[in-house]
C-alpha cells in the first residue's frame, strides 16, 4: 500500500490511506473502466466549439471532479459565485494564528483529501503542532463548572459511567452509544433495514436510549442542524458511525496523526487544486439558470456571460439551488428535495486578544456554555502555542436570530453577551470579523442535514443525473462526511460524465 507522507515535528510521517486514494481510483477504478468502455469516437478531439465539462462550483467536491476530468483528457472549465476558491474550506489568513473557518480537521478516513494534497506537494501537521483551543470550563444554568467537578456535580444529569463526559462530548458520545449503524457500511444509513430510525433525534434518545430531558437539552446546545425534535435520527447515527470508521483507520495506523491540517492553513489545497487546472477558475460567476438542449447545456451568469459544455456538474449547495432555474426542469422528487431539505446553521465572530482575561479570574480560557453565545474558544496557534485569537461558535437555533442582525450588530450583541458572562473580558476582545456560510448568498449553510422522514423519502436519489447534468457535493455523498465526503461524491460525478462523454 502506498505510503502518504504527513510532515510533523518528528519528521515525516506516513499515513496508509487504506488503498481507495484517488489514482488507484483512476487507475484501476470505476474512472479507469469508464474510460476503457467509451467508443474511440466518443473520446475523439471533434470541432465542438464549447468546453466538455463546466463545473459549477469550486470547493472541494467541484475542483476534484475537474481535477479527475482534465486528467482524463477532457476540457473542464469551472466558475465560482463567490469572489475566492474553496467553498466551505477558508482559513481566515489575516487572523492571528490562521484559524479555520471552515472544514478544519482531515481523519485517517480521509484518503482522497491526503492523498491530493501529498500530490500536489503541501506538508501537514498533526494535532500537536496545529494545538488549538485546549481546556474548557462550562457555564450550565448560570453557574461556572470545572472539568474536574463535572463527574459530582449536582448538575450532571447523567448516570453511571455517562457522568464521566463531559458536556462539550455529550451529544457525540451519547448519540453514538448503542449506534444501530456502528460496524456496519458507511451506505448502510439509506437502506430499509434502518428505516424505522428516521424519526426524530429526541424520540430515539427517549425511547431507544432512555435519556432525560435536561441531557438532552444539553446535548442540544452544540447540535450542527436547528433542534433535535427536527432532526432525524439516522443523521446523527450516520455521523458518529463515519466518525467510528475514523477511528479504526486511526487504529489501524498506530503512532500517526488520527487528525491532520495543511501546513499553512487548509485553504492552500483549493487553491493548489485549482492552480492546477488548465482553464483558470473564472470567479464572481454567479449562475442563475441551467438550460439542457439535448446536445449541450449553457449555463447562465449574473453579470450576463454564458458558457456551452456538453455536460455539467453542479455543486451548488441545495438552499442555494432553490433559486436557480433549470429548463427542463428537475424531476418532482428533485425539486421537493431541494425545496425542502436545509443545511446546518452557525456563524462565528472572531476577535483579537488584548489580554490574556482568563489569568484574571483563573479559570481556562475557552467555555461551553447553554448561554446565548454557546461556545467561545481561545485558539492557541502560535509559534509555541501562545494565544492568537478568540471565536465565539454559535449554531444551531440559537444561530437564527442572528439573521435579523447585521455584522456590526452581531459583534456587539456577542461581545455584550461575553461580558455580561464572564466579567474579566471587558476590554479583552477586539471583533475583527463574522463568517457565515448560512449568511452567504452562495453557501446555504454548513453541511446538510436530514429531517424526520426524509432519508426515507430522498436519500437514495439525490445522485442521479438530470439529462446532462450532475450533482455533486458533500449532501450528495453515500459513504463519508465533511470534506471526505464533498471528494466523494466529486469523484462519482466525474465518473458518471465520463461515461457519457
């Protein structure tokens, strides 16, 4: 098996992906038997004037799929919304420390993302060197909690062994404890045995796990979706079962990095990804309209440009699409789809650090709280894990109300809240800046997630192809999540237009 090297403090570091990388894939994989099976014609340079893919949409899943369809011969050419590459990976550059704002930790699972980036020549760093936001302290219904108290204290509602989680762990371990889908394949969340699951998250942690209400509230507060009663309980179960999957391949590569970053901030595999296409990534690109005429697809912009390729591969996440004409239009189970599943809500204010406050009232810097703000985290990414910057994560319901604010009212609201909280932050934090990829017009949130009911409903379709349009990105994806996901289903698109090529 090949060997993917992970630069760290000791020297380099290998990481066995587990044999599915990216060129084996193209190798040996379905790309490979793709482009074997298409008659010589169907591949042969022809006088058709446009391009033979557009990829709509540069983040991760869109610039792999171009990546995979250029070095398979094929004239790609991809346009982004948004002023800049990466979608939903973004280091923010000018901040102290260069935090993530985005996608920040690659798994051992994630095998096409490493192997790319070892490709394209960028280093990584484990978690000892990319040391972050490291203790927390917890505020629960008005009071400060230590680590060290939380397993007496009064105000864990847990019982047994669960009174040792801590409560920023509750919703990851407690969801997965008896996880249905632990040990099974990663595609096995869609298929009918498993159905009976898509109800609600709090009915499952009732009635299956027998949880109160208070853990569930507090397991509650850091939910990536908008409230558990909404919540389908086979999306949980498929988080925490890829998360397991993580953690075998960890086992399985003892004495490396179960978790890893790009040296230099994660934003730099985008951009090496797309530095390597040949057609330049056209930006500010917004497209409005689809329309299939059989022979070609033209593709149509805000600032009045059209592009002409034989197929395209769209990314565009679903809150996005809800505005996007297509002619002909999408099946009704598409449209219903798009119309009705969301993303996952948060949005961050970060801040510059004007003095360490946590020296003043001797408590750790970072807390996880059931406040308004919910978390607020100190990163720790200087040359010897000094304090860089501060963020406030909010998600979920709580992110909501944040919709009626402006950017410059959100910095106050939050920095209001913080003092009222914790008193020794006043005159302590500086807001630099808000990210929000429910907020941006071309984001739609942070990652899909799936109501009651709709696994059932949509799952198993979302995949396929309309005429000569694919889809693609990381709600799009059967097996992995996150980043690891967006690759996946960029590698399946691909794979589906070179079969029609």
């Amino acid at each position: 098996m090949p060997e993917q090297a992970l630069p760290g403090k000791t020297g380099r570091v290998s990481m066995d992906t587990g044999g599915y990388s990216r060129r084996r894939f193209i190798g040996t994989g379905a790309c490979a038997l793709a482009v074997a099976g298409l008659p010589a014609a169907a591949r042969a340079v022809t006088n058709y004037k446009g391009h033979d893919v557009i990829v709509v949409g540069a983040g991760l899943s869109g610039l792999y799929a171009a990546c995979i369809l250029q070095e398979q011969g094929l004239d790609v050419l991809t346009l982004e919304g948004r002023n800049r590459i990466g979608g939903r990976v973004y280091t923010l550059m000018d901040v102290p420390g260069k935090p993530e704002a985005g996608g920040e930790w690659m798994g051992a699972n994630y095998a096409r993302m490493i192997d790319t980036a070892n490709r394209l020549g960028l280093e990584m760093l484990g978690p000892d060197e990319a040391s972050d936001i490291r203790e927390w302290c917890y505020r629960i219904r008005g009071e400060y909690i230590l680590a060290s108290d939380w397993e007496s204290h009064p105000l864990n509602p847990t019982e047994g062994d669960d009174r040792r989680i801590l409560p920023h762990r509750m919703l990851f371990e407690l969801s997965h404890k008896n996880n249905p889908l632990s040990g099974q394949p990663l595609d096995a969340w869609i298929t009918p045995e498993f159905a009976r699951f898509d109800i609600p998250q709090t009915h499952y942690l009732k009635e299956y796990l027998g949880f109160d209400d208070e853990t569930i509230r507090l397991m509650n507060v850091v939910i990536h979706t908008d409230h558990m009663d909404n919540t389908s309980a086979l999306h949980e179960m498929r988080r925490y079962a890829v998360g397991e999957f993580n953690a075998s391949r960890a086992l399985a590569n003892a004495g490396q990095p179960a978790w890893v970053q790009i040296r230099g901030g994660n934003s730099r595999l985008p951009e090496a990804m797309a530095a390597s296409l040949n057609n330049p990534v056209e930006l500010n690109k917004t497209v409005y309209a689809f329309e299939d005429k059989g022979e070609e697809v033209t593709v149509h912009c805000m600032d009045g440009t059209r592009y002409t390729a034989r197929q395209v591969i769209c990314s565009m996440p679903w809150p996005v699409l809800r505005k996007v004409k297509f002619t002909p239009r999408l099946p009704a189970r598409m449209e219903r789809a798009i119309d009705e599943i969301d993303y996952g809500t948060s949005i961050q204010v970060h801040f510059l650090l004007k003095k360490n406050f946590w020296e003043l009232d001797e408590m750790p810097g970072s807390m996880w709280t059931d406040e308004p703000f919910e978390r607020f985290g100190v990163h720790h990414r200087g040359p010897n894990g000094e304090a860089t910057s501060a963020v406030a994560f909010i998600n979920g319901n709580e992110a909501y109300k944040y919709d009626f604010m402006s950017d410059d009212q959100v910095s106050e609201y939050t920095m209001r809240e913080l003092e009222r909280v914790r008193p020794s932050l006043k005159g302590a934090l500086e807001p630099i800046g808000i990210q929000s990829c429910h907020r941006e017009v071309h984001g739609g949130g942070d990652w899909v997630f799936w109501r009651p009911g709709q696994v059932g409903q949509f799952a198993a379709h979302m995949r396929e192809a309309h005429g000569n349009i694919h889809f693609a990105g990381e709600h799009t994806a059967l097996m992995e999540r996150g980043m690891e996901g967006a690759f996946e289903s960029g590698e399946r698109a691909a794979v589906d237009a070179l079969l029609r090529s």
